[in-house]
C-alpha cells in the first residue's frame, strides 16, 4: 500500500491487515483510534489538501496545539507530497512571519485563536490558504477533511524528494529550515525501531510536543513502524505518566521529565512493568541516571541526535547503558570526533562532531551557503557539538561548541566543570557559561541550583573546585539559582544566562 511513496510505504507496512489494531488512545478524551480510522482521516486529510490546490513539493505550514489531528495532516501531507513544516505554537507573529515568509506555504493552519491575527501575517507572505485547528480539534481543517472521502492515492516520491522542513531552534543568528528527506526519516525511524526493539505489543507514552524531531519523527514514526500504540497525551503532567505507566511499555522524554517524574509519588510501582524509558535532546545528568536505576530498576537509554540529522547514536539495548554518554554511533551512521578542518582527532581527545549517513538531511531551505559552511562535500555534518569518544566507544557531548569558554588563552570544556559541581550532595545541577572579562577576554562562572530543601554553602562549593580544578577552570563566581531557564525541549538557555550576567566583571 501508497507503494511509490518511499516514506508514507515504510509507516505503513506493519499495520496493514490490522485495520482494527489501536493506533493511539487520547488520554483527554480517553477515545482510542484504530490504524484503519488514523489511515482513513490522514487519506481524507490528504485529498483536502489536493483540494485546495496543494501540489507535491508545496510546503503546509502548521502551528497548532498538539493534537491528533495534526499527526493525520503529517501524514497527509507525506500521502500528497506536500513538505510538512510544523512551528512551535510559543511563536509569536513576527517570528510567524519570518518562517512564512521563508517558506512561502501554500497552505497554513493555525490555532483559530490567533487566526484573525495571523491572517494578514499569512497574506503578506503570499500563503494562498489559511485554515484552523482547535486544541478540541475543531476548525476549518476538520471541516476540510470530513468534507472528503478515505482513500488516496499517494504520490510517488523518491527517497530524496522532501518529506518535511523543520526549523532550527536558532539561539545564534536566523533560525534555519533543516530539509528532510523521505529517506533520512524512514531510514532512521527503522533504525531505531529494530535498535530499541520496538514491536506490535508496545505502547508508547507520547508526552513530547509533536512540532520537533523528538515527539514527531522519533516517537511518532517508530510507533507506526513497529505496528504499535501511542498514549497521546497533549502536554508533560508527572502524575498522570505515572498513572498510565501499568498500560503501557515505554516513554520517550527530555531529561527534565525523568527530573520530575523522580519527584513524583508512585515511581517505583507503576514503572515495574515497563520496558524502556528514552531520553535525549539535551544532557541527562549522570545522577538523574543513577537515581532512576535506584527507583525503578531501569536504565534510562540515552541516545543523541539533532534536527538536522535525526539521531545519530544510543545507548545499546543490551548491555551496559552508560551514565554521562550517549553511547554508540547508531547503524548506518558514520561519526567521527575532527579538528576544525574535519580531520579525525586521536581516540580520548574533545573535537567537534561529524556525522554522516542516510539519517543526515539535504540542507538548509534556501540557504546555500550555510548548507555549504556546515553540510562538506563528502556527507559529513558539522554538528557544531563538542564531544570526544572514550577507551570503550562510547560517546561523550561535552557541549556546543559555542559554549566553549576561553579563559586567558585556555579551552575550558563548561561540561567538566558541571560534572565536578553536580556531584556535590547539595548541588541539583548547575550550568558553566563565560561571560566578558577585561582581562581573561572570557571569565568562567557558574551557576548552581541547590538540591531542594537542602542548603548549599558557597564556599565549600569554592574549595571543592580549587582542589579539584586547574585555576584557570576554577569559576569566578558562583551564583545560586532557584532554577535554570529552559526551552520546551529542556535545553538550558546558556544564551539567557550569558545575556543576564553579561556585565558581572564591566
Ligand atoms: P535539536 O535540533 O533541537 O534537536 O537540538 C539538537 C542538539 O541538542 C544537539 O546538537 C545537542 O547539542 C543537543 N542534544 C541532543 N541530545 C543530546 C544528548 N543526549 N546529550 C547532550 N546533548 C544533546
């Protein structure tokens, strides 16, 4: 079935003939939905869009709240041809405008809230058409697609032809769309299916937000891959992962939801059962690792990847899953640790991360030169990552390069530094950033959160790090902090920091 389609072919394969197998299960409504009627809507999503005019290489933007409805237009989207491009629903108007405006859609759908406001956004980006869809899933997208009968005929597309763009998230500079390939999603997604060893029995929780690589590709195509379940939930709400964990088999979060489902009552019972827990799109803290071991029994597996190149590594299945490591180059992928000119450093010393492999996307919509300055001739990606491979394989992220501070001529790695502090009992976790310093061009600092309910003495903080720490790593300052600013995929905002303590030594 869609045979012709390279992408919308893979996702199908293991649900066909289980037409009434469940797909997904909304954990608002508690309805659950079979792979027949997710098909169907997706099928009749699909000839919406045909409908309005959309055309096999059209972008369909969407920036909406996380629903079910929005998997079935991804999904039409790869039946028709169209490039999906789906945006943060934190964006405001003007940054709406930039991504129109670049992307130049033909058909944008939006929240019907902000639909009377974005309108003109849209049509001063010459976008042809504009529907809504509500976080009740209602609007005129739904209107569209009821409109139409099941069934379609996908589009054949070859495994390079264009399946989505997603923008970077752009903490430097402009935020850039990351073009991928039917054949980067579907080669990566079966990758990870067979790596992690995902089948028909699985049910995954799905509390990621569906507008990233994590929440979309990873967790969604892996579960239509394997013929398996999604608990759809439509945000990150401990108690209730919790409460769902005896029904299902998996969980993919960023490293804040293992931080806070640790906080959470009920841990260690309703885990039992369970199978596998995935983190990645942001360093889990060895301790949080450990913790978790200690409460459930399980191994968090942490894997590493980016929107530009899908994941790159994992932890393995079987074996030992290493705290502090993102483990092992995943199959097919090509990775290595280089020097600024991308020749390969000896094994234990930190460079910049290339990867290469049928997981790498095309380029940057539009933007020859950057796709040039990071994408070299030979395939291999400049992941703008630190990182350095240990005596046993494994892989360390030390940090983005950007993050490297130089001190007086020195290289301090900010994640070294980190690692020291965290391990002090008080300490929760910390962030290593440099800020302008007349004389050092850079100083280090830190800044600690402590430990809830505990109290950190500073100057025990100074005296570890002197003992442990060449001068020159050794912050400056130490300043406490309830908590660190995050984005919604729970990177630390180093960028907020820097721009807060920019002035600390001026
Ligand atoms: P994004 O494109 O938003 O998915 O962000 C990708 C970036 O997140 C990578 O380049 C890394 O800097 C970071 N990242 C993702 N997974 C991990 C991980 N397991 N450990 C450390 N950093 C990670």
């Amino acid at each position: 079935m869609y045979q012709g389609n390279y992408l919308a072919s893979t996702l199908r394969r293991a649900s066909l003939g289980r037409e009434r197998a469940v797909f997904l299960t909304d954990h608002q409504t508690g309805r659950s939905m079979s792979y027949g009627d997710f098909f169907a809507n997706a099928e009749r999503m699909a000839n919406a869009l045909v409908a309005l005019g959309v055309t096999p290489g059209d972008r369909v933007a969407v920036q909406t709240p996380k629903t079910v409805a929005m998997l079935e237009l991804y999904i039409g989207c790869v039946l028709a041809g169209a490039v999906f491009l789906p945006l943060n629903p934190a964006y405001t108007a003007a940054e709406i405008s930039y991504f129109l405006d670049d992307a130049r859609p033909t058909l944008f759908v939006c929240d019907p809230a902000k639909h009377s406001s974005l309108d003109p956004v849209a049509a001063s980006c010459g976008v042809t058409h504009i529907l809504d869809l509500s976080p009740e899933e209602t609007g005129s997208l739904i209107a569209a697609r009821d409109a139409q009968n099941a069934g379609f005929e996908a589009v054949d597309r070859a495994p390079l032809d264009l399946a989505a763009i997603l923008y970077t998230s752009g903490t430097t500079g402009r935020s850039k769309g990351a073009m991928l390939t039917h054949r980067a999603l579907a080669s990566n997604s079966l990758t990870l299916r067979d790596h992690w060893r995902f089948t028909s029995d699985d049910v995954l929780i799905h509390a990621l937000p569906i507008f990233h690589t994590h929440g979309l590709f990873v967790a969604t195509n892996i579960t239509l891959m394997a013929g398996g379940a999604l608990h759809f939930m439509q945000g990150f709400d401990p108690q209730a992962i919790i409460d769902t964990m005896p029904r299902a088999t998996a969980l993919m979060g960023v490293p804040t939801f293992y931080t806070r489902l640790l906080d959470t009552p009920g841990l260690a019972d309703a885990s039992k059962g369970m199978r596998l827990f995935v983190s990645g799109s942001a360093p889990l803290l060895a301790e949080t690792h450990v913790r978790w071991a200690e409460t459930t029994g399980h191994g968090i597996l942490e894997r590493y990847g980016m929107t530009e190149t899908n994941m790159n590594t994992s932890n393995p299945y079987d074996g030992e899953r290493r705290a502090g490591t993102v483990g092992f180059a995943l199959p097919g992928v090509e990775l290595k640790v280089c020097d600024a000119d991308g020749s390969p450093l000896p094994q234990g010393e930190i460079g910049t991360l290339e990867v290469r492999g049928d997981n790498v996307f095309a380029g940057y919509w539009q933007m020859p030169e950057k796709t040039a300055e990071e994408l070299r001739e030979d395939g291999f990606f400049i992941t703008g990552d630190l990182g350095k491979i240990d005596e046993d394989g494994y892989v360390h992220i030390v940090g983005r390069g950007k993050d490297l501070i130089i001190t007086g001529g020195f290289n301090v790695y900010p994640k070294e530094i980190e690692s020291l502090i965290d391990d002090i009992p008080e300490v929760l976790e910390s962030a290593v950033i440099g800020v302008p310093h007349a004389d050092f061009g850079e100083a280090v600092i830190a800044i600690v959160v402590p430990q809830r309910g505990l109290s950190l003495d500073i100057d025990k903080l100074k005296t570890q790090c002197s003992h442990e720490l060449a001068k020159f790593k050794q912050p400056k300052q130490i300043i406490l902090l309830e908590e660190l600013p995050r984005n919604t995929m729970g990177k630390v905002q180093k960028n907020a920091l820097r721009e807060t303590y920019r002035a600390l030594f001026s």
